[in-house]
C-alpha cells in the first residue's frame, strides 16, 4: 500500500516490490520496519507507520533507506 509513496518520493519506479522481512514497533499506533527487494540485487528499508483502528488511516511511508543489500540487517531508524 506504500509502493506508490516510496516511488514518488525515492523518484524511482519498481519493477519488483517485494516485502523480504519485517519488524515492528508499537507506538499510538505501529511503526513497521519493512525490507523490499525493489530490482534483482537492490533493496530499501522501508519505516511505515499505521496509526490507530478508529484513526481510520491507511498506513504512511514515514521515511526509507535506499542502497541497501539482502544480507544489511533490518534495525530501527
């Protein structure tokens, strides 16, 4: 659901979209650390926040981290 943010923001269009592994966070809400694969050998570490059922908001793209390789471990940013 955040594809299209990412692709705006990182001015970049994915082929591939693919979520690898994810962490979580619990805040007023829940923050999801996500790694997408987005091309063969490229990955981004994604921080997603999805506020609170009676919010009734869809999940944001709070920031990411581009560059990153499948073995970078995920951690909190």
């Amino acid at each position: 659901q955040v594809k299209s943010q990412f692709e705006r923001r990182a001015n970049m269009n994915c082929a591939v979209f693919t979520a690898i592994v994810y962490k979580t966070q619990v805040v007023a809400g829940t923050i999801y650390f996500i790694k997408v694969q987005v091309s063969d050998a490229e990955y981004v570490h994604l921080k997603v926040f999805q506020s609170l059922p009676h919010e009734n908001q869809g999940p944001s793209l709070a920031s990411f981290q581009t560059g990153k390789t499948r073995d970078d471990p995920l951690t909190y940013f």
